[in-house]
C-alpha cells in the first residue's frame, strides 16, 4: 500500500467535486480498491502501487475537463473514467465555457470580428453602442487566455469620470469608492469564473480591476488589458494607459463615442486616439452597430428613439441658426 498527494492547481475544488461532495463520492465508487480522502484542493489517495497511477492520470483528465468547461458532471466522470470521450457542447463560435458549463460565444458578425482581430492584433478597439457586447467578448478573450496559459493575468480598467474631486464624499475607504464605477467588469468575471477562483485570482492579483488613474507608471506584460469606456478619458489619460503595454500583451480598448461624459470643452481621449494611430500597424478598429445589441429587444429601440430625438434637435438648431 503506497500513499499519494494529488493537488488541483487549476480546478475549483467546490466545481471539481460537486455540490455536497456527490463528484466525489461517485469517484470512491469507480475506484472501490482505493481510499480517497479530499481536503479543500488536495487530494489523498492510498491503494496499490498499480491502481494510483491510473487513478492519477484520470485526476488530471477531469481537471482539465473541468477548467475548460467550468463544470464536472457525473456523466462526465463516467466517460472520462472508462476512457469515452465525454459529450460534447456544439456551438457555433464558441469563445469559452462560462459558470455552470454555460457556452459563451460570438452573438453577431461583429462580435466575431472582435474575437478574430483579437487573435491578429495586439491593440484592438471596439466601438459601439451599450448593450452591443463589446466589453463582454472582450473579458471572455482575456479569460480564455488566462486559462489557456497564454498570459499570467488580467488588468481591467475604467475612467471614474462622474465621481471626479466627488470621491472624498462617498462614503467607505478608497476601494468602497471607486468599485461602484468597476461593478460591470466584475458582472461579467461572474459569469465567466467561479466566486472561489474569482476570489482567489483577485487577491493574487492575477486579475486587477482598477481606476484609470492607477495604471501610471506601470508597464504590463504578459497579460490581457482592457479599457472600458474609453470614450470618458482625456488625451493625456488614454496616451498614458496605450504606453503601458509591455512584451506578450494584447490591449482591447472599448467605447461608445455618442455616450461622452466628459465636459463639453474637454476632448475624448477615444475619439483623438482613433485619429491619431489610424494608420498604426497591429492595430484594428471594429465597429458595433444599433443592429448588434444583444440585451433586452427594447434597449434597441431606446436608442432609435434617442437618435432620433437628437436629430430632431440637431435640425431645430440648424434652422434657429438660419
């Protein structure tokens, strides 16, 4: 009888091992000469010297299964277990597997174009209107990397526009602050990892979430960085965020050019950006339209009744003027 330390380095255990412990029960049923004992992310197996090889090797076979679909059902442990390739999810475009084996895919033409000119380029950006998907293809493509082993970690960033000098009246410490303006990016993380993995890639800060104003000075290498409403930044501020990559990093930067928060006398920082690396090499633009908007059928028709409600005031100017 020999004894075994396995350790899941990338596997949620609670995932991993089903709720109640049910995976893990099936397992001491598939190996009876074995006696499995599990403790958080560890593994401790005691049998014949013959059997934890293979009992190992199938460990590592649900492990990967599990990261790369985000769920370990019995099914899957059976197949895997006697050697059967488990089911498969077909879908169309599929980026990666979210919360609960949840396939998260391109929705549209655009949303495709995003995922392909991500695979080309090293800066990409992603215009268009709220709701069109933009930023969460965008997460998707920075954690597929991240568990592929294609970069070491994630830094998502924001402009905190509206708080401004604001900031020393809300309530709470720094963080309690500034994370009301970064709750998006964290909706998205949420369906895509799992709360204990979340939680344990942000307090590793392998996954950074912070303010605009916190990239400076930083150069960011091996990791996927991405700009939201990048439309709300100054000249200065979005210069400062394009010069931090580093080797072996991809930048998305997304923004809707019709949603600018900033001071009518202020410039967009997205808007100059465009202008001035249009003819950059490595770089691609892609450009969401009304069409592409995925949430509720009645955000599209909020913005036809906004365009034309703008246009309309666009005319009475023009005529007023003549």
């Amino acid at each position: 009888m020999i004894e075994q330390i396995i350790v899941l380095d990338n596997a949620d255990a609670a995932v991993f091992f089903g709720i109640n412990n049910s995976n893990l029960q099936l397992l001491k049923t598939l190996f009876p000469k074995l006696r499995i004992i599990a403790r958080g992310n560890i593994i401790k197996v005691i049998g014949n010297a013959e059997e934890i090889p293979f009992f190992e090797e199938k460990m590592r076979e649900l492990e990967l299964f599990c990261v790369d679909h985000n769920m370990l059902t019995e099914d899957n442990i059976i197949d895997i277990v006697k050697g059967k390739s488990p089911q498969a999810v077909k879908q169309d475009n599929l980026i990666i597997f979210g919360m609960n084996g949840k396939p998260i895919s391109a929705r549209n033409d655009n949303q495709q174009k995003l995922v392909n000119a991500f695979q080309k380029n090293d800066l990409v950006f992603a215009l268009g209107p709220a709701g069109s998907g933009k930023t969460y293809v965008a997460i998707a493509l920075a954690v597929k990397a991240l568990k592929n082993k294609e970069v070491k970690r994630i830094i998502l960033s924001r402009p905190a526009v509206e708080a401004g000098e604001k900031l020393g009246f809300l309530p709470g410490d720094m963080k309690d602050k500034i994370d009301p303006y970064l709750q998006p990016l964290y909706d998205a993380l949420e369906d895509m990892i799992t709360p204990a993995k979340l939680k344990d890639y942000i307090e590793n800060k392998v996954i950074q979430i912070a303010p605009l104003a916190f990239m400076r000075g930083r150069t960011l290498s091996d990791a996927v960085i991405i700009l939201d409403e990048a439309q709300n930044t100054t000249t200065h501020q979005i210069k400062m965020f394009l010069t931090r990559l580093g080797m072996n990093a991809k930048m998305i930067i997304t923004g809707d050019i019709t949603q600018i928060d900033l001071p009518p006398s202020q410039l967009s920082g997205l808007k100059h950006a465009l202008r001035v690396l249009d003819d950059v090499k490595g770089m691609e633009k892609i450009e969401f339209q009304k069409e592409d908007i995925v949430r509720h059928k009645l955000v599209q028709r909020i913005v036809d009744a906004y365009e034309k409600e703008d246009e309309r005031r666009r005319k009475e100017f023009s005529e007023s003027k003549e």
